[in-house]
C-alpha cells in the first residue's frame, strides 16, 4: 500500500496551498513562435509553508515572490522538476495561514504538437501564408502555458488580458470588458472574471480570425470564430448551437454557466472538439459546413460535436470530475446528452438508433481480455490520456441509456438536475450521481450501476424456453476467447417483450443472480430479451425462441432487429454460433429499410470478407449483389421527393456496399458517370451519392483519378469535401499509389488527418502489407510528429493484418514500439488482431460453402 501511496503523492500537488483566483496576462508573439507570461495567483495557504508546488511543464519561470495580505513580499527560488511537471517556489521565509497573492513571471514556446499553447499554419482567403495560436489544455496542459495547480478539483476564477499584435482576434473564456491601443501595433485585451472552474478548460485563441456577427440566444452572445472566407459555412453550427443552449438549459434548469459562447473552428486540432467554457474549439470539419453539399452523416456529425461539447458547458464545466478516473462522468454524460439534444434537434435522423453501432464498437473492446473497467484508477498525465476512449464515452453513454430507460426518462431528468444544482461550481465522483439518482427515482442504482462501472466487459444473457410459459435467464461473461474461469456477474435491467397467444407484454427484470426463472403464463409465439437494445449486453436465444424470432422480424423494431445481427454476428467471432447460421440470418435482411440495420449487416459481411479465401470471395461479392442489389434497385439513385432523410444514408451506404465490397460492375460504372458528373455539376448530384461514389472511384481508380482527387483535396471548398478525398487518396490500391499517398502524409497532410490515412492504408486487404512496411520504417519520425492520442488511430488498421505471418511480425514491431499514453488501446487492437486471426483459420476453409448456399 505504501507504494501506491507514494505514487500517488508523487503526481497529487500538497493541499497546504491552495488557488483562488488567478489573474493571467498573455503576451503573445505568433512570428517569434513565442508567448511570454505574468500570472498573480490569489492563493489560501492553510498551514505554515516555506514551499508551493504546483504544475509547469517546458515553461522558463523567471521570477516569483510570494505578496502577504498586510504587503509583506517573500522572494522565492525556482526549481522544475520536469519529470514530474512541477516547478518548485522555495520562500525565503515562511508563509503563514491566510490569503496571499503569488506572483511568477515566465514565458515558452509556442510548438506544433496542438497542445498547450500551440501554433496552426493556413493560407488566408487571400492565398497568403498565416499563422494563429491556440490552446488545448485537457488533459494535463495547462501547465505548459502558466504554472497553475493542473487538477480538475483545484478549482479558481481566472481573468485574462493578451497583448497581441492589433489586427488579430482575441478570445477567452469570457466577455471583452476593455481593449486598449498600446501603440507600436499592438492592442491589449482584457477579459471579465469566469466562474470558478478548472485549468484545464481555459482557453485563448489568438488570430486573423473572421467572428459572425451574435446571434441571441436567450441572452447569451454565441458566435462562430474561423479562419477568414469560411463563415459562410457557419450557419448550421450556429442553429444546432442555439438549439441545444435551449435544450440544456431546460434539461438541467439551471441557466448557461457564462456570458458569452464562442465556437471556433481551427485548421489543426488534435481531438474532434474541446469543451473550453465559453469558447468552445473545434476541427473544421466538426463545425464547418454546407448544409446544401454535405452528406446527411456528415450535417449529423457536425450536431453531434456541438451538442455535445455545449452539454460539457453544465457537465463537466460547471460540475466537475473530482480526478481523472472520473473522466467517464464527463465524456459519457456528454455523449448521452449528445444524443437525446440532437434526437430533439431532427427526430427524423433516429440518432438513438445509430447510436447502436457506436453501441456495438464499446462491446467489441469490453469483450477482449484487455479491456477496463469504466472507472479505472489514474495517476499521471498518460495514464489521463489514456482514459478517452470508447470504454469512456460509448460504454458509459450506454450504461447511462439503459439506467434512464429503466428507470424512465422523467425521474432520470429530475435526479440529474439535482445533481447539478446541488455540485454546481465544485466537483463530484461517481458516488453523488448515484446519490442524486436514487433520492429522485427510488431506484438501488447505485448497486446496480456499480457492477457495471466498476467491473470490465459485459454479459451474455442466455434465454431458454422450459415449457409451460417459463423461461430462463441466465447470465455469463461476453468473450471472444472464452474463459470458462471467468465469474464475473452483473446486476442486469432487463426489459423483456413477448407475445403470449397474441397479447404482447413488457417485463421488467433485474437479473441479479446467475440466473433466474420467469413465468410468462404460456409459451409465447415469440420474446425479445433486449427491448430496443437498451441492455448492454448480448443475447442468445435457444433454437426454439431463436427460430420464434427469426418467423416474426417484422414485430422487431430497427434497434431489435440491429441488436439481432450484431448479437449473432459477434458470438459466430467468438465460435458459439456457425458462420452459416450467421450468413443465412443476414440473408432474411434483404428487404431491410434501417441504414443502421444495414450497417450491421453489411459490417458482418465484412469481417467474412477479411477472413475469406481469394477463391471464395466471388460467393462472397455475389452474396452481397444479391442482397444490396435489390435493395439500390428499387430507391434508385435519385432521391424521391419527400424521401425520409434517412432513406439518403442507406442509398450511399448501398452504393458503396456494392461498389468496393460487392465489385459490382454495374455500380461501379455508375458510380464513375456520376462522379464525372459531379464533377461539372455538383449540384445535379445528391451529396449523399456524391459522397459514395468518391469511396467507389477511388477503390478502382488509376494515376489520372489520382491525380483528380488530389487537386480536389487541395482546392476543396469545404472541410467535408477536402475530407472525402483525402480519404478517398488513402483508398487507391496500387502500389505505387500507396506510396505517394503514404508521402504526402510524412510531408502536406496535416498532422491531425495524416495518422488516419495511413491507418486506412493499413486497414485494407490490398494495401494493408505494404502501408504496414511503410508505417514501419517511418516510425520514429511519424511519432515524433503525430499527437500521441492518433498514433492509436494510425495502429487501427492492424487488425486487417490477420494471417499467421503477419500477425506475428506486427506483434513483433509492437513489442518494442509504443506510445506511452496509448498502450492499454493498442493491446486491445493487437487482441483484436489475435481473434481476428484465429477466425480466418477456423472459418477461411468451410467459408466457401456457406457462402454459396446462403
Ligand atoms: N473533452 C473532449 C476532448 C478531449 C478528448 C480532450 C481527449 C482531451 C483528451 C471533448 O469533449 C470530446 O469528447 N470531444 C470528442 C468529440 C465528441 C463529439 C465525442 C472528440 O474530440 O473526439
Ligand atoms: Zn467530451
């Protein structure tokens, strides 16, 4: 125990100290790549100390002197510790309990490696070379730009004044109160106090920026920020903005935390967005776009990153993980927020529906042995890092949806707004939700949630028929490799349907032992175990209940029939169902009008793909004509007027299906007249099928594509379209192709994107042996460059890597190449990998045959 302790001491600042207020001052030189600092920290001291300690990181401190409240000044000594990101004050004197004010000077570079305090190149509307400075401080950064207590629970009111040069924007976290001329071409820009907060959400954006004019939202300012020429792609940003400031303030009833929102849009930027209070960062592509040209994901994606950063304004910003095994109160309540605010935002998009493939790729990590708990014990800054990931967000946003369907939406609401009111300028661990969940619905949830929170992976729920209307329920831990050792269990809400001689009835069950009984008063004509999916876990029906539902999928809803072929399409992965049971269930799915049902097909199909013999694969392709053929055929390629939105997601998911993984010829001709098109005419071409056809052309494309869809990545006129062909660059197959694409990732592409297309390189059956020889040989210098967090990103592809050979070497390279915040993620990608290899030699000999009989 000791040791744990003294780890922990060894990242944990003392508490003899404490912040209060800091006031910032910036001075920031964009040219000299350069930032120079003044910080006078109001600070409570508690017990006598002639140290403080607190968190910096490649910053130079100049001077510090500790002010007493009667005027008395103590001189102090600085040391860094840079191994443990500490700069150390050592006073002349002692300081006694009581308010002081500490004073530090310092300055750093300003890098490329988008944290911190970081620079991004762009070229102006003009054409002309530009530079701007950001931030992005979660979450251990902050101390790269001002020496501060860099913990989520020290929490302090900040004011900021940057002196810039004047034709620059600067925004903070909060309202401009004075801007003044200091002459010799720079301006000084003073920001009003913010609430109490953390560290790591200030924020400051320094540019030759373009702001849209406010639009008010109940009174409070919000405003896109972006490089100049681009605001006109602003204004879909600024409607789900609005919408969700309404939705959120209403979902908690307490009012937006600040004065004013900023959403700015930055050309380099390490993660999708970052909740800054009032001044909110994202990517490009997460912000920008035009509703007109862009495919209905992509509008979608853009609602999603908004909500869900604007639903951090209250959780997360105003309430506050008290430490960073926590995180996952901030990220999966976000996402889930995400979801129900963009839900409202377009009924029409089922956001809950394809939530479930997100669903679904939390339970493909939570089933390896390497997985984690959600709540997972943290110390240092890389172990910090590396609790974002699908675990986090996609598993917690789903633990949060099963809770609330269980519990029912309105009590759910009400306990969550206590939570924050009674939390709000302070912070809270997973406990006080609980807390707040059971005062407002009665409900156990904290023994409930526990054993979903604290305990990695999930259950397989088995369902069997007894006779007489007795069913059996029992539960067993989910593994791709199973282990029969493993007796871990949950507390499991169930919300059953079934059908007893025509009467449909919902049964609601918490399934707390191994297994349980449940009388349903007759046999029924069928049962669903996992009503709408809500459970987070999987189902396997006995033969008799499984062929009930297999007679009656039209009484499934989208979410039932998707949680059907993902359930089944997984335990076929783990070997407990037959790779021809899994063909013959997706072969009843041709008349299939779900996208997100389509998806799950279609990623079944996929894996085969991945598994399958070159001899077999034209079973394979003609397996998926038969069954996407029929289904393009009768949307055909135009829009119908009045169409469901969604109806335009699955027509350019079925293009594409039968474009690369189908090689249909037909469509593949198709594809390219409509590209061509297109290309003369964009407008006559639906953006969805525009964004389908670029996937299919690319696949098939030859040095004169090439040559096409590189010029449009460099003079795209929007982020969306830039991003379909750089990514479409990444989808050409020959070799010498390959290698420039892998090129212009080491040179032009920006570093931010370059990791996902050499991971798409790798992630494919062609070109996946020679992206990995590249990725290989180029290692150091692409860590060197890359952000840690898309290093993981760029390994996702290995899991295409799966014959013995390859597997062994990437194992191999792996052994002894890593990245220190990324190593539990890419164990999961090399277990993956494993599973990935053990299918192919089991099921690559008899896949064939099931293929062709389907
Ligand atoms: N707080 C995160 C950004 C972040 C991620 C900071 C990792 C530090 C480390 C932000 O709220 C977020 O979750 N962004 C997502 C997008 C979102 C829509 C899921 C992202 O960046 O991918
Ligand atoms: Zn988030």
């Amino acid at each position: 125990m000791a040791t744990t302790l003294e780890t922990d001491n060894q990242y944990r600042l003392p508490r003899s100290v404490e912040p209060e207020h800091y006031a910032l001052t910036f001075k920031v030189d964009i040219e000299a790549s350069s930032f120079s600092g003044e910080s006078r920290t109001q600070v409570r001291v508690y017990e006598p100390v002639s140290e403080i300690v607190l968190n910096a990181v490649e910053l130079d401190i100049h001077g510090a002197e500790l002010m007493g409240a009667d005027g008395t000044a103590l001189p102090g000594e600085i040391t860094l510790d840079e191994g443990n990101e500490r700069a150390i004050i050592t006073l002349s004197g002692v300081a006694a309990p009581g308010t002081h004010s500490l004073h530090l000077t310092f300055s750093g570079a300003i890098g490329d490696r988008l944290r911190g305090i970081y620079r991004s190149d762009f070229t102006g509307g003009d054409g002309l070379a530009r530079t701007l400075a950001a931030t992005q401080f979660e979450p251990t950064d902050a101390r790269r730009a001002f020496p501060c207590w860099d913990e989520p629970d020290r929490k302090a009111t900040f004011t900021t004044t940057v002196i810039a040069d004047e034709a620059m924007v600067v925004i903070a976290n909060s309202e401009v109160v004075e801007v003044t001329d200091l002459g010799n071409g720079t301006k000084q820009v003073e920001f009003a106090e913010t609430m109490r907060m953390s560290t790591y959400l200030v924020a400051l954006v320094v540019g030759p920026l373009e702001v849209t004019e406010p639009v008010d939202v109940d009174g409070v300012p919000l405003r896109v920020a972006c490089v100049p020429g681009k605001a006109h792609l602003a204004d879909f940003a600024l409607e789900i903005g609005a919408h969700a400031l309404r939705f959120f303030s209403r979902y908690f009833g307490v009012p937006y935390p600040a004065g004013k929102l900023d959403m700015i849009a930055l050309p380099d930027f390490a993660m999708g967005a970052m909740e800054n209070l009032g001044a909110v960062t994202f990517r490009e592509t997460a912000l920008l776009v035009d509703p007109a040209r862009a495919t209905r994901l992509e509008l979608e994606r853009v609602a999603d990153v908004v909500a869900h950063e604007l639903a951090h304004m209250w959780f997360g910003d105003l309430v506050t993980m008290k430490w960073w095994n926590g995180i996952w109160l901030n990220e999966a309540f976000a996402t889930f927020m995400e979801l129900l605010c963009v839900d409202a935002f377009r009924p029409e998009w089922g956001r809950w529906v394809s939530f479930a493939s997100s669903r679904a790729g939390a339970m493909s990590v939570d089933a390896l042995a390497t997985t984690r708990p959600i709540e997972f014990p943290v110390r240092n800054p890389a172990e910090a890092e590396g609790m974002f990931d699908v675990l986090t967000y996609q598993k917690g946003a789903s633990v949060l949806r099963m809770l609330e369907r269980y519990v029912g939406e309105d009590p759910f609401r009400t306990s969550i707004a206590a939570y924050i009111a009674d939390h709000a300028y302070a912070n809270t661990d997973t406990a006080d939700l609980w807390d707040a969940v059971e005062a407002g619905t009665g409900e156990p949830a904290r023994a409930t949630m526990d054993s979903w929170i604290y305990q990695g992976g999930f259950p397989l729920v088995s369902a069997e028929s007894l006779g007489n209307g007795q069913i059996r329920l029992s539960q067993k831990r989910f593994r791709y490799l199973d282990d029969d050792a493993d007796t871990s269990s949950w507390q499991v809400p169930i919300l059953l349907r079934a059908s007893v001689g025509g009467a449909v009835a919902r049964h609601r069950i918490l399934l707390d032992e191994k297994s349980t009984v449940i009388d349903l008063g007759g046999d029924p004509d069928w049962l669903v175990v996992n009503e709408s999916g809500w459970g987070f876990f999987r189902t396997r029906y006995d033969a008799t209940l499984a062929g009930a539902l297999r007679d009656h999928l039209s009484e499934l809803d989208a979410l039932e029939r998707f949680g059907l072929v993902s359930d089944t399409a997984a335990s076929t992965v783990a070997g407990a169902t037959p790779v021809d049971e899994l063909v013959a269930l997706v072969a009843l799915f041709a008349d299939e009008t779900d996208p997100t049902v389509w998806s799950a097909v279609l990623s079944a199909l996929g894996y085969l793909d991945r598994a399958v013999n070159d001899v077999d694969r034209p079973a394979l392709q003609a397996l998926v004509q038969r069954l996407a053929g029929p289904a393009l055929d009768r949307l055909g390629w135009q829009p119908a007027s009045g169409e469901a939105e969604r109806t335009r997601t699955l027509r350019a998911t079925l293009i594409q299906a039968l474009g690369v993984l189908g090689a249909d010829e037909t469509v593949a001709a198709t594809a390219a007249e409509t590209h061509t098109r297109f290309l003369t005419d964009p407008a006559s071409v639906d953006p969805d099928v525009a964004g389908a056809v670029v996937a299919v052309v690319a696949s098939r494309g030859d040095d004169d594509d090439y040559a096409l869809f590189l010029e449009r990545f460099r003079a795209a006129s929007t982020p969306q379209q830039e991003m379909r062909y750089l990514f479409g660059l990444a989808a050409f197959e020959q070799p010498r192709l390959v290698e420039r694409t892998f090129e212009l990732a080491r040179t032009e592409i920006r570093s931010q994107n370059a990791p996902l297309v050499i991971g798409r390189l790798v992630d494919d059956r062609q070109t996946g042996a020679q992206a990995w020889g590249l990725l290989t040989g180029h290692w150091d210098e692409l860590v060197a460059r890359y952000p840690e967090n898309l290093v993981e990103r760029m390994l996702e592809g290995i899991v295409a890597l799966s014959t013995p050979d390859q597997a062994k070497a990437v194992h191999r390279f792996l052994d002894t190449h890593t990245v220190a915040s990324r190593q539990r993620g890419i164990a999961q990608l090399r277990e993956r990998l494993d599973i990935a290899v053990a299918f192919r030699q089991r099921e690559a000999p008899r896949l064939g045959a099931s293929l062709a009989d389907a």
